[in-house]
C-alpha cells in the first residue's frame, strides 16, 4: 500500500477498495514502527489526521471527493498549522501552537489530502545535513549512520521510508533538492512567487520557496497543482494562473536542447557521482533530446554571495524572536536587553546564531555597501549567465549535489565545508528559478540525484522531461530495504 | 579584515544575542571564516551592474484602503510568554 502512487491511491480511495482512515492508519503504523530509528517527524498528528480521514470517507460517500482527497500526507515544520506545534525546529518555537494556517497548508487541507504530522528539518531551515535540530539530527533511510541532507531532511526521510506517500518541503538554497538527492526522491523548488509563502516561517524572504517532495514526477506534479497559485497575503506572490502540471508530462523529449554547465563538472564533484549523471544525460539523447556544453561563469560567486543574502536577511527576520509575543522567554530577566538577550541566547541554536551574526554585521553601518549591495549585484550577474544560457538552450542538468549522502558528524564542526554541499543549488535560489532533483542512479549503494533547472515558470517543462526519464529508468522506485 | 574578541561581543549585543564567554573564540573563528568565504565576491568588478533584489524585478502591490483583519488579541496573546489585561508584560523600562 505504501509504495504506490497518488494516482493509483486516488483510484484504490474513490473504487472503494479502501478507506481513507485505513490508508491513514496504515501510514501512521508506519511511523510509529519506524520513526524511532529515523526521528523523521517532530509531531504526528493522529488525532486530526484520522478526523481528516474521517471526512474525506464521507466525501467520497457523496461523491464529492477530488484527485487527493483522503490522502495522506506530511508538512515540514516550517509552516504554520492552526491549532498545531510549529517548531521550526527550534527550541525557540518548541512551544509555539500557530494561530493560524499556512496558505499552503489550507490549500493541501482544502484539497482533503490528509496531514499526518509535522517533520523534522534543520533549526529554521538553516542547514544541509538536518544536524541543526533541537529534536536531533534525522537519519538517511539508505544507510541510518548517514545525513538525510537538508534542510528539509525530515520530509525527504519520511518519504525515501515511505512513511507518507508526499511531504512539503522549502528550498532557500536547495532544501529541497539536495536531500531529494541524498535519499532518491523526486523534488522540486518552483519559480520564486509560484508558492505562497504566508504563514511559512521566513529565513531568507528573498529566496525562499516551497515545493513538493515525492516518489516521482507525477506525484509531485499533483501535489504542486495544489500549492501553486497567486496569495495576496504574500506580496512577493506572482499573478499568474496555474498550468495543470500534469498536462503534459508525457510531451515528447524530441528535440530538447539540454545544456550542461562545465562549472557543475569540475573540481569538487565526486567521480562516482559524475559517472552517474553522465549516464542518466545518455538516456536523455537516447529519448530525442540534444546535448551542449554551457557555461555559467559565475558560478564560484553563488556561495559567497548567498552567504551575504540569506544571513542577512534572516537576522532581520529573526528579530521578531524576543520572547515577549511569543517564542522562548527567560527565566527572571532583570531588564528588557536581559529579556532579549537571554531568551535569544537560549532559544536559538549556534548556527542561527552563527547566521543571525553574519547578518547582523553585513548590515551594521558602514558595511551595507560592501555586502549586501554587492551580494545584489553578484545576485545579477549569476541570474544574467542563466538567461544567456537559455537563449540556446531549454534545459539545464548537472548534479544536485557533489556528493552521496555522509556521515552523521563529518561536517558539523566546520560550517563552511557544510556551506559546499549546496554549490549547485544555490544559484537557482539566488536568479529564482525552478529546479529540480530527480534520481538518478546509486554510487557507492547511495543515491544521486540529477538535477534539472528550468526558466521561469517552467515547471510543466521539468516536470514533464523527469517523467519522461522515469518511463525508461526506475531509479525512482528503489526503497532502502528495511522500508520495503 | 579579521574580526577579534571585542568585535564579536559587539556584534551579538547589536543582534540582541546572549552568547557564553567560552564559547567567544569559536564564535570568531566561525565568523572569520564565513567572511573570508564571503570576500571572494571582491574578486568581480560589479561597478556598472544594478542590484538584484527581486528574480522577477516586481513592485509591491497596492490595494483598496479597508479593513481586512479583525481582531484577534485573545488568540494572539494566548500563545505570549507573559500577558495581563490585553497587554504584553516585560519587565519596568521607566521608572
């Protein structure tokens, strides 16, 4: 049962062949027999789960039920949920109940998917191993001595075990896309303004994006046909109407112009890992598509530059964290600074601290012009390479990350070695483009994904040349086997 | 440049961050390297670009001046640290 698609859940639910509350009962057996080991989720949410269910069963008794009624599925901590814990991972919000629903978490909701709890990520997203938690780091379901990626590494673990058939995800500067690789998913971060961000809690306002995490193409192409839309509850929001993404998943790959930047093959991509996309680029041309050679010269300035933006505009979006409205407060503060400093000092942990720092000083007088107007500018020129490039080409593949998934520890104690684990990914978040992590192989017994990067808007395009490689692979349905 | 004890203890006083003094020296070797990390943008001569600060170059909306939240300071502040009589407590800053 957990290893099949939305579409043939939706059509095991609306036959009558089973029940949404025994499908979620047999999704929440999974977690409770498996999240022990993988500490993928930081609540479960049982109750309203089995009430959600419950309705959606009625819904499809009066034959009103929609494509994702009465399935289940999981939201990463970040977004708000009515009436829910929203932690963000931080002990700062371990007791935070949101007062009200994120826009995406409504629109899920009023689709009658079913939410089964909250998953783990790294503390307020800012991360790539899920190791910043204060619920503790989440284990990759391929090998448990190793990192999930993140930072949502929770969702990606959850699903990798299928226990939850879709999760949400948000992608600053590849959350999404480098634990899609880390644990064989297929995972997508749309166009900047694509996915309300209202009631998402902010890291960087800039660059944040939310978007599914699945099995594969279609699964998340449904579940992204629910996300996407324009809310005018978030100002960044675009009006734009929303394709049907799963319209044309099965266009042919005839005649696509693929580009493959020399940059993303360099110094610092593991060789079994570069075997592997190499390979899955050989399936594209067998399918019709054309290869080139590109260049994105700017490529080396995305991690200097996101690391500017995003501390910068998080220590500003932290700032409403002073433990007077909501949030951690000390115990006895002497004064008001007490009452900051202390609640701050306590509730968050040190790499937010680390990046609140950056960004606090980035944008102390005197310095404004020399980081964050010049990380504006590079932001230009890194965003000014893609669109040269896609005057020749439509889309962009290389690898998601450098790497295979690595171990629990190897690179908590130095932050900028972690920084690298995102060196494709980040630039997409810094030009606000979509891109994509799509299985791709295994190296080593570890999963690679490949990742393909679109102009903007165009998910369909994504999403319908990753499901046309998964017609001819089946890279994407491997499941670690203690989770089959 | 290369940021010392003092410049640290600044800096979290600025963002309003109570950090152990032990922990000061990790701090700055951290932050150094982030920054060295961040220097590399002076590499690129970025004098006759313009800043980026939104992928899609939008401009804030505007709409009609009316009221579209109602208020909901019970459920708000049932969530505070610390409320009494509809109001956020903190400790005395006026004597």
């Amino acid at each position: 049962m957990h290893n099949k698609t939305l579409s043939e859940l939706s059509a095991l639910l609306h036959n009558g062949d089973i029940t949404s509350v025994e499908l979620t009962k047999h999704f929440l057996n999974r977690i409770k027999t498996h999240n022990g080991n993988l500490n993928a989720f930081i609540s479960i949410t049982e109750e309203s789960a089995l009430a959600q269910a419950a309705a959606a069963d009625k819904q499809f008794a009066e034959k009103t039920a929609g494509k994702l009624t009465g399935i289940p599925m999981a939201h990463k901590d970040i977004f708000c949920t009515k009436g829910v814990r929203t932690s963000c991972a931080s002990k700062m919000l371990d007791k935070f109940i949101a007062p009200y629903d994120a826009t995406v978490v409504e629109k899920i909701a009023a689709s009658g998917m079913v939410m089964l709890g909250k998953t783990n990520m790294d503390e307020f997203a800012m991360g790539s191993s899920n190791e910043t938690s204060f619920y503790g780091p989440v284990k990759n379901p391929w090998d448990i001595e190793r990192v999930p990626g993140g930072s949502s590494g929770g969702s990606a673990a959850a699903v990798a075990a299928r226990l939850t058939p879709v999760a949400t995800g948000t992608d600053t500067g590849g959350s999404i896309r480098q634990p899609s690789s880390l644990c064989n998913l297929t995972g997508l971060k749309p166009t900047y303004g694509r996915v309300s961000r209202y009631g998402m809690i902010a890291f960087a306002s800039s660059l944040d994006q939310a978007g599914p995490m699945a099995a594969n193409a279609e699964d998340a192409a449904l579940l992204l046909n629910v996300m996407s839309g324009f809310d005018e509850r978030d100002s960044t929001s675009v009006e734009r109407d929303v394709p049907d993404y799963t319209a044309n998943l099965n266009d042919s790959l005839e005649g696509l112009r693929i580009g493959l930047p020399k940059e993303y093959f360099g110094e610092g991509l593991s060789p079994e890992v570069a075997v592997t996309i190499e390979a899955a680029i050989k399936e594209f041309e067998k399918l019709g598509a054309t290869v080139k050679e590109i260049s994105l010269p700017n490529t080396a300035l995305a991690i200097p530059t996101y690391y500017v933006v995003a501390p910068a505009e998080c220590s500003s979006n932290l700032s409403r964290m002073d433990g007077v409205r909501f949030g951690h407060r000390c115990d006895d503060p002497k004064d008001l600074l007490d009452l900051y400093q202390r609640s701050r000092g306590e509730g968050f942990g040190d790499e937010v601290k680390r990046r609140i720092m950056i960004g606090t000083y980035a944008l102390s007088a005197g310095y404004y012009d020399a980081y964050y107007l010049k990380a504006q500018k590079c932001r230009r020129l890194i965003s000014d390479d893609f669109q040269q490039a896609f005057e020749e080409v439509d889309v962009i593949m290389g690898p998601t990350a450098p790497t295979t998934a690595f171990k629990l520890g190897d690179k908590t104690d130095d932050p900028v070695a972690m920084y690298l684990a995102d060196i494709y990914t980040i630039n997409t978040n810094l030009a606000g483009l979509p891109g994509m992590s799509v299985p791709a192989g295994f190296a080593g017994g570890l999963p690679a994904g490949l990742q393909i990067i679109g102009n903007y808007f165009d998910e369909a395009r994504l999403l319908n040349v990753a499901h046309r490689y998964q017609q001819v692979t089946d890279w994407h349905k491997q499941i670690p086997t203690a989770f089959q | 440049m290369s940021l010392d004890k003092s410049d640290v203890e600044k800096i979290a006083h600025l963002a309003r961050l109570a950090i152990d003094e032990s922990t000061i020296p990790d701090y700055a070797r951290d932050l150094n390297n982030i920054l060295t990390l961040v220097e590399q943008m002076s590499a690129v001569d970025t004098n006759e670009v313009s800043p980026m600060a939104h992928p899609l170059d939008a401009h804030q909306r505007l709409r009609e001046d009316v009221v579209t939240e109602t208020d909901q300071r019970e459920l708000f502040q049932s969530i505070a640290p610390k409320t009494e009589a509809g109001v956020y407590l903190v400790p005395q800053v006026i004597e």
